[in-house]
C-alpha cells in the first residue's frame, strides 16, 4: 500500500555531524538521552523485569503447561481490563538469606478488572516466588485490594496457590493472616467472595477460602489441607497422598469444603464467570437481570407425569429444575455432596433465584446432617445478597439412625429451618409430593413466612406416610383383624384418601393453590414478579444466634 502523502515523516533524534576526515565519510552521533528519557527507561526495564520474572520455577510450571499468576488472572477477566496494583512492592524481611530475596510484587499479583462489564477485585498467588507463601508485605497488597472491594462495593475473586504462612518471617506473616481474615469477615455478606484452589494450598492458605462464600478446587491440581502429607506422615505414622488427604474429590464429595470440582482452570475461570452473572455486585442491590426469549407462559407437558404412581419410586428433581428455569440453565452448587438436597441458581423471567430442592433419588430425598448444613448456608447466602428463593419439596422427613442423632441431627437440622425463618427474600414453594412430619415446618412452609405455597395434584401433606400412620394409630385393630394384611391395605388406602393430599392444607390456606404441574413455571414466574416488592422490617438486634 503506497504511503499516504499527507503524512508526516517520524521524528528523528537531533544528530551532531563531526568534521570530515580526509577520505572518511561523516559519521552521525545521537544526543544523549536526557534525564526523563533515562527514567522512563529505567521503568520501562523495572517493569519488564517484574512481568517476566519468575527464573527456573517459572520455566519449570511453563513447560508442565501450567499457568502463572497473571494468566490466571488475564484468563478470568474481560480481555485488558485488568488494572494492576503494588506491582514493584517488595518485601522487607531480614535474615534467613531474605536480604538477598528482594523479589519484586512479593509472591502475590492484585488488582481490578470486570467481568462481562462489572467490576471485581481480585489476586493470585505466584508459587514461582518462595512457593506462594505468604510475608508481611505479601498481606498488604491482598488486605488492600480487600479494602478496595469493600470500599467500592464489588465482588472479589482470590486465586490460591500458597504454602502458607511464609516461615522466614515467624509471626509477621500470621498476623498477616489475622489481618486477612478479618476482612473476609467483614465483607460477610456485603460483597461476594470466591476463592479459586489451583494449586497446592495449607495451613494459613485454606482458612481465608474456607470463610469466603463460594470455593472452586481444581481438579487434579488444585489441594486443601490444614498440614500437608508429609506432617501427616511424622506426627501420625499415617502415609496419605496429597488426593487422599485434600484433593479436589474428597472436598467436593466428602468434606463439603468445595463448592465446584471443574476439570480444568479454562473451565474454573468460565464457572466463576457464569457464577458471577447471577450475583449482584453486594448486598444493596438486586441480582442482575437478564432478559430471555424463553416464553414465561411456557407449559412443559412432560411435568404431568413426571412423579411416579408409586410413591416409593424415585424421579429426579434436577429435571424438574431445568425444565422450569429459563433456557433449561440450572448452576448446581455443591452438586457432589449431600446429593439428597440439590441448591444452585437459575432464573425465572429473567431474575436469577436460588432454588433449593430434594432430591428422591437419593435417601428419597430424606434430610439428614449434610444436607442441613448444605442447604442452609446456601440459603443464608441468598438472603444476603436479595436473591429470591424457590423451594421444590419431595421429603419424607429427617433421616433416621443412631449415626444421625449421635453426631447432632437435632442442632445440624435446626440450620435448615432457621435459615428459611431468617430470610427475608421472596419464597416461593412448590410440593410436588411428600412433605411429611417435621420436614413439612422447616422446607418453606407459609408459617415460615413463604410468600406463595403451590401443590401439584400428587402432593401428600401429612405428620407420617400412610403405612407408618396406620402402623401407630391402628395397632389394636390390626391385631385383632382375622386377616391383618387385608385390614392394614384397607386402613391405608382410607388413611391416603383422606390425609395424604394437598387439599387438607389448602382448605386451611396453608396452600395457596394447587396447580398443574405443567403451569407451573408460569405460576412461579407470576407470584416473583409480584414478590420482588417484598420488604420486611426485622426486630433490631446485633445478630442472630444460629445453632452450630
């Protein structure tokens, strides 16, 4: 392409022509740089430096494939967004060699980016400097980005890759901690806080994730643990691998810990994007809204039989989640644990909402300790940041057992029910079959203060399953009966035709209404729409006291 004749040449720099020498051409000379030039200079080399530092530790996770603090960072944000923060800040520690350690950033990258156009705060430990470990000046730069996303009312996402406390630096390093867990009790909910495990974290490096709102393990690389393997093997003589001990697996099925097991960072940075978009920037405002083609008239057939004649055969309530929620997008949380309730978030013309549900499929959908505890944090959290919460029941109560009494089914299942009594947010409920006994009053029932209680036709509402009942309040007859078989099948079927039905409620207004199941994504959609005006003024008072 010819050049344009319009433009300009490019400035040259002064040149200082020498005097000819016989049979020599003149040679140019460039004046010197001045002053400002040689500092822009030097920052330009410094920060150089700083962006591509990391020497054999760097090479080394390069050539596993492995990605560093700012790629992680670069790989959740919205492309150049991100705005970085102390990056020439260095650590001041003596002795142990540190005098000769002056790495700049210290160990830790943070700053400010967006998100499909919102705001987040976030950091990422780089386990190239001292194997992520944390110092005074480490906790700084993360205590001020905390600070910055509490001041700015924005969400913050940390990336752990951390050996802890850094050991050169004894007690100023855990009172860094100290420091940082204080904020993340703080930002409690008043802005979300996610944490990311991508690397190998321990001791001081787990708490603060465990205090935040929603923690993402990578699979394969991403590991939790209050003392590593090795401690393990000298305090206990017990030999574990570092999967066995905190692994991705054991915290998303086992413990509880985690919150998400994706397979990979490309996959736990799109997760927490997704997470993100239901989530309001804090506690003042309103989730974000999205419009939707999806028809909120839409009836979905397929819910009309969906429930088994039997009620002793399981269906799964996951299908009627998607099959009710806009575009059939449903984000289930903690789905490897406590699989006997489902919690996750979906929207419902286009306003994103909580959903809680139980789960036949699995213990039939009984609520024992971990399901307690799972979905009463959960719905703690939606209470927090004003996201209205669903409620699909199909429970036959609280699971039974020595086991379940002897480790405190009574103080774990009173979470549950003083979460739904705690939220102040728009409750829609909907029984889509048992609801029975004392799981009737904690899953969402109107004297919990619901706002909308739906029924499909299937629904039993009642203190006990018919069998049991009849069990207990017919004994006698039965033992009389000439034929007790015929007699209990008599006496059950009565006991059914009269009890187990959703029209006894209703008939006390207990029930709003009972619908089709095919109607019932219009009915939610119309009952929320109305409920997003709710306001409920709560009795002053410091805090509650839930039972732990």
């Amino acid at each position: 392409m010819a050049e344009r004749a319009d433009r300009k040449p490019p400035k040259l720099s002064p040149v200082r022509r020498t005097p000819k020498a016989a049979g020599k051409r003149e040679a140019p000379t460039r004046t010197p740089a001045t002053a400002s030039e040689q500092k822009l200079n030097q920052y330009r080399k410094r920060r150089y430096e700083v962006l591509h530092q990391g020497g054999e530790a760097g090479a080394k996770r390069k050539a596993q494939g492995k990605l560093g603090a700012r790629e992680r960072i670069d790989l959740l944000l919205d492309e150049g967004s991100f705005v970085e923060l102390d990056i020439f800040a260095t650590t001041r520690a003596t002795g142990f060699g540190m005098e000769d350690r002056r790495i700049p950033g210290d160990g830790v990258v943070v700053g400010f980016g967006t998100v499909d156009g919102r705001e987040v705060a976030v950091y990422a430990y780089d386990p190239t400097v001292l194997g992520g470990s944390l110092g005074e000046v480490t906790a700084e730069k993360i205590v001020k980005v905390q600070e910055l996303a509490l001041r700015n009312r924005i969400p913050i996402v940390g990336i752990n890759d951390s050996g802890g406390a850094r050991i050169q630096e004894g007690v100023v390093a855990l009172a860094g901690y100290a420091d940082i867990f204080f904020r993340n009790v703080r930002s409690s909910g008043v802005v979300p806080q996610i944490s990311v495990i991508a690397g190998p974290c321990t001791g001081g490096a787990v708490y603060s994730p465990a205090i935040t709102d929603f923690i993402f393990i990578v699979a394969g690389s991403g590991y939790m643990f209050i003392t590593g393997p090795e401690v393990v093997r000298v305090t206990t003589g017990e030999e574990v691998t570092f999967d066995q001990l905190g692994g991705g697996e054991v915290h998303n099925v086992r413990s509880g810990v985690g919150h998400f097991l994706p397979k990979d960072e490309e996959e736990c940075s799109a997760m927490v994007r997704e997470l993100l978009s239901y989530l309001p920037a804090n506690n003042t405002e309103q989730p974000p809204f999205k419009p939707t083609a999806d028809d909120f008239e839409r009836a979905d057939p397929e819910l009309q039989t969906i429930v088994p004649d039997s009620p002793n055969l399981p269906y799964d309530m996951r299908e009627v989640i998607v099959r009710l929620v806009d575009d059939r997008r449903f984000l289930e949380v903690q789905p490897f644990f406590a699989q006997n309730m489902v919690v996750g978030f979906g929207r419902l013309g286009g306003h994103p909402i909580g959903i809680v549900g139980n789960q036949p499929k699995v213990l039939a959908g009984a609520i024992d300790i971990k399901a307690s505890t799972k979905a009463a944090r959960f719905i703690r959290f939606c209470d927090a940041f004003n996201i209205p919460i669903v409620s699909l029941v199909d429970v036959p109560g609280y699971l039974p057992g020595t086991a379940q009494e002897h480790e405190g089914i009574i103080r774990h299942g009173a979470k549950l029910l003083y979460a739904y009594a705690e939220a102040t947010v728009p409750k829609l409920t909907v029984i889509t079959r048992k609801d029975y006994g004392g799981a009737y009053c904690v899953m969402s029932p109107k004297q919990m203060g619901a706002d909308l209680n739906l029924a499909w036709p299937t629904a039993e509402i009642a203190v006990m399953g018919p069998e049991a009942a009849v069990n207990i309040i017919y004994r006698r007859d039965l033992v009389a009966a000439a034929d007790p078989v015929a007699k209990r099948k008599e006496l059950v079927a009565q006991y059914t035709a009269r009890f187990a039905n959703p029209y006894v409620a209703a008939e006390r207004g207990y029930i709003d209404d009972v619908i089709e199941p095919r109607e019932t994504r219009r009915e939610l959609i119309r009952g929320l729409q109305l409920c997003l005006r709710k306001t409920v003024e709560r009795p002053p008072r410091k805090h509650g006291n839930i039972p732990l």
